[in-house]
C-alpha cells in the first residue's frame, strides 16, 4: 500500500522551522516556564487560532508563539521534540530553518538559542541516529541591515550553522534586496537556500537563483508559471522542497488533489516532501508523504525517487548520502 510505503520509507527532511514545530502543549508549558502571557487561555483556544487565510495570517501567530521560547532549556526542549517525531517518520538527516531575528530582537541572547539547539542536536544523532543541519534565515519583511548584523553575530558558530535562508513575508520582498548579505555569506562558507514562489511570482524563483545564488528554492510552487524556469530547474537539478500539507493550510490550493508536486516530478524537477510548520499545520513529514502519495496517486517508485531527492539535494557529507541511499534502496527492496 502505497500510503505505508511512503510514511515508512527513509527520508531527509530539508524544508523544516524548528520553532513552527511547537506543538500547543508545549507553548503552553512554556509560557507556565517563563512567566509569559499568552492570550490564550488553554490549548484548545490556541489550536482553534490555527486556521489561516494566507501566509500573514499564520506569521501573526508564528510570532506570538514564539515569544515563550526565552532559555537554552527551551531551545533544547524543542528541538529534541521534533527529533523525536522525525526518527518515528524515518527521518535520517534533517536541515531545519532556524530564525535568529525573532528571538534577539526580543532580548534573547543568541548563544542560548545555539546552545539549547546543540545539546539536542547530539542527543538526537546518539539516541535516534538523526543527523542535522542549521539553516539560520533572514527576515526579508526586515531589511538586509539587519540580516547583515545577524549574519556577523552568526559566524562564531559557524561550525553549527551550514547554510543562510530567506524567509517571512514574501509579497513585496523580492529576493534581491537581499543580494549583498547572501554574497558575503557565501564567501564565508555557508550554503545559500531560500524560500520563493509560494505566494510571490515565478520572478522571485529566478531572482533566487540569480541575485542570491540559492542552491535549493524552498516552495517553488509558482514556477509552474513558468516554462522556461521549469526547464532551467531541471536542466540545473534544483531541488524544490515542497510542502503539500502547508500549501493546503494556507490556501495556496484548495485540496490536495490540485497540488504541482506530480506535475513537477513528471517535468524532471528535483522535487521532494517536507512539513514546513508542522504544528501549525497539523502534519508532520510522514503525514505529508501519505497524504500526498495518496492525493497525487503517487506509485512507489515516485515516493522513492522522492525520498532520493531529499538525500541527494541535502547538504550531508558524501558519505551521510551515501549511507542513507543505502537504506532507501534496501527499503525499495524489501517492500517491492
């Protein structure tokens, strides 16, 4: 059954923000933890918030629920959270946004969001096996002033962050206000990704890819629009990470079944699967691979070549790719 097959196949897991994975439990804990206010008065009221009309209309509440996250006992109660939802999915290797902006700009010191992440982080590989990356994304709601100062407060942990993103308000922050600091960025070393064309034009794909040299386009939905982008993002192995459940929920498609993942797939596109915001979505990865094998009538073979993509198009050492290719195919095998 396809649906088990594609929940239980080994995976990476490239398109994930660690603070959209707060489950309301949590926030509520938290909030308890801290002395803050929420306005909110139990659980349910906070899980009947999670209903969006647009990318804004979650980003509101993304904010306020963030606003508990204030100790590195925090950052690591959140991070070993997911890692432990992510090893019961088969999640090998994940790469989660992490955004730094919204927790300095509220007087958090930028050591106890890395050193929260980083105790978790070994746990979860020694206990679960789940190898991990960090992306630290810029605010482009913000201007690039600021990402500069974040990417300078960013380079003594250099060793713990892989790669720089954009994310936020889309609409209106086209990618290449953004050029200068994702120049400097990659002459220090780091990857560059960035989210694009989920509710912005086909243009802020292609300005990703020009103005902010992004190796991977996070969404990408848009570039549907666009023949000749299709074609460039195949032609240059793009990876999208693409995330079905999120687009649902906030209404970039009306169901499942509409969904440009097999569309793309099918056109050569890198595509892969992945859960965004997992709490404030109701999905986490494994959710998103049954429900769109399913949706799209996905065959096997796709939901492996899926699952290959997220390997290949991940940041992991050659010999991490390797070994978790391993496991796809010997998976492949054992449920053909």
């Amino acid at each position: 059954m396809v649906e088990a097959f594609a929940r239980s196949v080994p995976k990476a897991e490239l398109h994930l923000h660690i603070e959209g994975t707060l489950e309301p439990e949590m926030m509520m804990e938290l909030a308890t933890r801290n002395n803050v206010a929420l306005a909110f008065p139990d659980v349910d009221a906070i899980r009947a918030a999670y209903e969006f009309s647009d990318l804004q209309s979650f980003l509101d509440i993304y904010y306020v629920g963030a606003e508990v996250l204030r100790t590195d006992q925090d950052f690591h109660d959140l991070m070993l959270a997911y890692l432990w939802k992510a090893h019961a999915d088969n999640v090998r290797h994940a790469e989660m946004f992490f955004d730094a902006q919204t927790h300095i700009n509220r007087g958090v010191p930028f050591a106890s969001v890395m050193d929260g992440f980083r105790a978790a982080r070994e746990e979860g590989f020694d206990e679960l096996g789940v190898s991990t990356e960090l992306i630290i994304c810029f605010l482009r709601h913000l201007d690039e002033g600021a990402a500069m100062a974040t990417l300078e407060e960013a380079l003594p942990y250099r060793d713990q962050i892989i790669g720089v993103g954009l994310d936020s308000s889309e609409v209106d922050n086209p990618p290449e206000r953004f050029a200068a600091v994702f120049d400097r960025a990659r002459a220090e070393g780091f990857h560059t990704v960035a989210h694009a064309g989920e509710e912005g034009p086909p243009s802020y794909v292609t300005g990703a890819l020009d103005f902010l040299g992004a190796e991977r386009i996070d969404h990408g939905i848009r570039a549907r629009e666009d023949d000749e982008l299709i074609q460039r993002l195949a032609d240059e192995e793009i990876p999208l990470t693409m995330c079905p459940i999120s687009n649902v929920k906030l209404r970039v498609f009306d169901r499942l079944q509409d969904h440009s993942l097999k569309e793309m797939l099918e056109r050569g596109v890198n595509v892969t699967i992945n859960s965004d915001d997992p709490s404030y979505f109701g999905g986490y990865i494994g959710d998103n691979y049954a429900a769109t094998a399913v949706a799209l009538e996905l065959t096997k073979d796709e939901v492996a070549t899926i699952a290959r993509n997220s390997v290949t198009g991940s940041f992991a050492s050659e010999d991490r790719k390797a070994e978790i290719l391993g496991e796809i195919d010997e998976f492949v095998r054992s449920n053909s």
